[in-house]
C-alpha cells in the first residue's frame, strides 16, 4: 500500500452544517472505532491525573488539600457534567468544535478547536520538562550534573515528543497501549509514595502540621497565585469526545468512563498530597521533581533506595503517555475544520495506510519544538517551566469559555432520544454551566500574575500575553482566509 499521505479534497467527508458521523461514513480511509470502554477509562485517567501537581500542592502546604476539594467542585464536576450532556447530545467527532459551532456559529467553533488546539503547543515542553526532571533519578549520578543543563531538557523534549508523534500517526489503536501504560504508570508511583509516607508517617510523625489552622487556605494573593494551577489539574475529561466517532459506543461509554476517572483522579490527586506532606517538609518540595523527590528522600529514611529508580521511570513513562494521549485527541479538532474548510483541506485528510490526521499530528509536534525553544529564551529552566505552565492554562482555559457557554444555550434545545441529561434537567445545567464559566475566568486572570520567585517578570508577563495574543491572531487570520477560500471553492467549483 502506497504509505504517501493523500490530501485529496475529494477523499474527505465535510461535516459542514451536518451532524454526520465520519467514522461511520462509507469511505474505507475514515478512522476506525477503536476506544472501549477500559480503553476510555485508562484514557481519561492519563490525561486527568498529572503526578506534577501534587508537588506543586504539597509545595503550598496542608491548606491545598481543601483547594483539591474546592476545585474538584466548582472545576471538575460542572465540567464533567457538561461534557456527559454534550457528547450525549451530539457525539460526533470533534467534541468541543461541534458543540461550539452549533450553539455560537464558524468562528466559535473554529476558534474554540484552534485555541484548544495550540494550548498544547506549551503543553507539551512543561509535560516533557517534568518528564525529563524525573527521568533523572533513574540514574542519580548523572542526574546530578544535568539537572541544571537546559541542553538535556530540550535534547528530551525533541525525542520523546518525535516518539509520541510516530505512534500517532501509525494509528490510534497502537498510540493507546502507550496511553494505556501510561495510566498504570501513574497509578504505582502514587501507590508507592501513600504506603511510604505512612510507613515514614508512623516511624517519625508527620513531617507537616495537619491542625485545622493549618488546613485553612490563605486568600493572600501570593498564595492563590496556583489555585488556577491545581483548577487546570482537573482538566482532561474534555478530551476523548474529541474522538466521538471513534469511540465505540460513546454515548454509553463515555458517562461511565468519566464517573470512574474522576473518582479516580480525585483520590490520587488528595491522598497523593497528603503522603508527600506527611514525608517530606513543604519548603523541601520543588515543582520540576517533587513527587520523586520526595520518594527519594522518604526511601533514605526508610531504607528503601531500590525503589527510587523505578518510581522515576514509571513518572516519566507516566507523563510521555498523557503527551501522546492529549496529542492524539486534540489531532481531531484541525482535522474536522480542515474537512469543513476553515484550515487547509490538507487537515482533514488521512493517511491512507493508517487512517490518522498525519498533518495536524506532525504540524503539531514541529510547533510543540518551536515553542520549547520560545520558552527556554532568556530565563532559567524553572523560569522556562513557570512561564509554559502558565502559557498553558490561558490558551487552554479560553475553550472552556465556549464550552460552558455552548452548555447554557445549548439547553434551548429539545433533547432527543437516549441523550444523558445533567442530573436536575435543565435548571442544574445552567448553574453548572454558570458555574464552570465563572471558575474559568477566574483561572484566566489568576495566570496572568508572574510568581514571586521569577527573576523576571516583566518578561514573563511579556512571554505569557504576547504569545498568547499572538496564537488567537493567527486564529482569526486563518479563518478569515479560511472562510474565503471555503466561498470561491463554492462559488467556483470547478476552479
């Protein structure tokens, strides 16, 4: 079989103004069904739980164990609910892109998929700088001398993302076993550093204070900067519907799966913090290599060194399964506005061999590099990791504008058969989609204000705006020249 990626126009299905199922469709090169349900769990596992945050929350003290539960409530359940009610309602491909444009029209739809879209452009240098921070304790010695080296951070993030990109190309059926091991890699590291920080608990005490005066959270604005940190933690049950069509059984699986998920997520998350603080001092924590450092300094006091390299693979493996698992998924989005012409038609083509979006998953990766190199310019590593990570919530935030906002007017409509209602009907819908709307901003603003420890905040209030204005510019340029492009081909088929 001919492996060259084909760019036909005739060989895509547009979905333009119609709720169609591309998997379904009778052209033999659509992608497969190929997500079950176990599929789905372990998928929304890898991309809702990222092992980072719980040192960035064990970091801020005892207190962020109620902000876990605050931002569990007034982030992940309306967004989980919404999500629930919108791919039931409409469970095509695209996810968010389809219920954006159905309830504000184009530019909301394509706006709502680009902006989601390039958040991971940043996305993918934090999740890899983390990645790499950790891989170094697999072999301490040589750790010790890289772990300041911004070569080694970019020499990382270039082959593991060149890694998770192949494989998604090859296929999604063959991209899922790394998302799949990487959700059992998150789950034993979390395992690990509980039953230790309990043995360590009940040998020395806590290393924190858990009175009640200090589980209380301080509104001081230098201790709230990372709420919108641990809110974005919670992120991730959006991201399988942007696979709709190819998820077998979706408006049954996916409910199901995101119950089971956020369970899950919920507890790794609030139990995984209380053993680092009961392991480790929080003014020991750092954000780059928290969880593993403090097994590394649990396992000395208790005497089991051993485990500390293999904790550090399994974190690192962890993390390279969410990239290729968010890399896939958010693939979806360009290529359904490449089908209905809001981007080139060469985004919504397929490899014909493996029946992948092989041009928005490699255009990707190559920005995702560009963006590491943006991020390293002029700061140190940890400068370059708080700016991407903050980067990352504004443009990955601004969707969930559309999306609430699409869940409350979306509620005018009638629901047809077999659709999964917000328990409540209607009236709870629009609170929770108020709700989630009101947290998002709220998100937004807090990202905007540089910590207290950048050396430079002028620049990274420079970096973090700046390339964000410049992401939504090049979103409303591209389909400007898209929705042109789109009326002279209609307008002059034979063109």
């Amino acid at each position: 079989m001919d492996p060259t990626p084909s760019c036909d126009p005739s060989e895509n299905l547009s979905i333009a103004g119609q709720p169609l199922s591309v998997a379904d469709a009778a052209d033999p090169k659509r992608p497969r069904r190929v997500l079950g349900f176990r599929d789905l769990v372990l998928f929304y596992v890898v991309t809702g739980i990222s092992l980072r945050w719980i040192a960035t929350a064990a970091a801020a003290g005892p207190s962020s164990i109620l902000i876990w539960i605050g931002a569990w409530l007034v982030f992940y359940t309306p967004l989980a609910l919404s999500v629930i009610e919108l791919s039931s309602r409409y469970p095509n491909e695209g996810g968010l892109y389809v219920w954006s444009k159905r309830a504000f029209g184009d530019f909301a739809g394509f706006m709502s998929a680009w902006t989601y879209w390039t958040c991971n452009l940043p996305y993918f240098p934090t999740v890899l700088y983390f990645a790499a921070a950790n891989a170094l304790f697999i072999f301490p010695r040589a750790g010790i001398r890289l772990s300041s080296d911004a070569r080694y951070y970019i020499v990382f993030s270039v082959i593991a993302l060149g890694l998770v990109t192949l494989l998604n190309i090859i296929g999604l059926d063959v991209g899922t076993w790394l998302h799949n091991l990487g959700a059992l890699a998150m789950w034993v590291p979390v395992a690990i550093i509980i039953v230790m920080g309990l043995i360590a608990w009940h040998r020395f005490g806590p290393a924190n204070s858990f009175a009640p005066r200090a589980l209380v959270p301080s509104f001081k604005l230098k201790d709230v900067l990372f709420w919108s940190v641990l809110i974005f933690a919670f992120a991730g049950s959006e991201t399988a519907s942007f696979m709709g069509d190819e998820i077998k059984n979706p408006r049954r699986s996916i409910p199901f799966a995101l119950f089971t998920a956020g369970v899950t997520v919920a507890l790794c998350y609030i139990l995984g913090t209380i053993a680092v603080l009961l392991a480790l001092p929080q003014s020991e924590v750092g954000n780059l290599q928290g969880l593993v450092q403090a097994i590394s300094k649990t396992t000395q006091r208790i005497g089991f060194d051993g485990i500390l390299p293999i904790a550090a693979a399994l974190i690192a493996l962890s993390n390279l399964g969410a990239a290729g698992a968010f890399l896939a998924a958010v693939a979806r989005l360009p290529f359904v506005a490449g089908l209905d012409r809001f981007l080139p038609p060469i985004f919504g083509a397929l490899h014909p061999r493996w029946r992948t979006p092989w041009f928005a998953l490699l255009t990707q990766a190559v920005l995702g590099l560009v963006f590491t190199f943006l991020g390293q310019a002029g700061t140190s590593v940890k400068g370059a990791y708080d700016v991407l990570v903050s980067m990352s919530v504004i443009t990955y935030f601004i969707p969930f504008l559309y999306l609430f906002a699409a869940m409350f007017k979306l509620q005018g409509e009638p629901a047809g058969p077999g659709v999964i209602r917000v328990p409540g009907g209607k009236p709870v819908a629009l609170a929770m989609a108020s709700l989630g709307f009101c947290t998002t901003v709220l998100t937004i603003a807090l990202s905007l204000i540089p910590p207290a420890d950048e050396p430079n905040k002028l620049l990274a209030v420079v970096k973090i705006v700046g390339l964000t204005g410049l992401v939504l510019i090049v979103g409303v340029l591209l389909y400007w020249l898209g929705k042109r492009n789109a009326s002279r081909a209609a307008a002059f088929p034979l063109l």
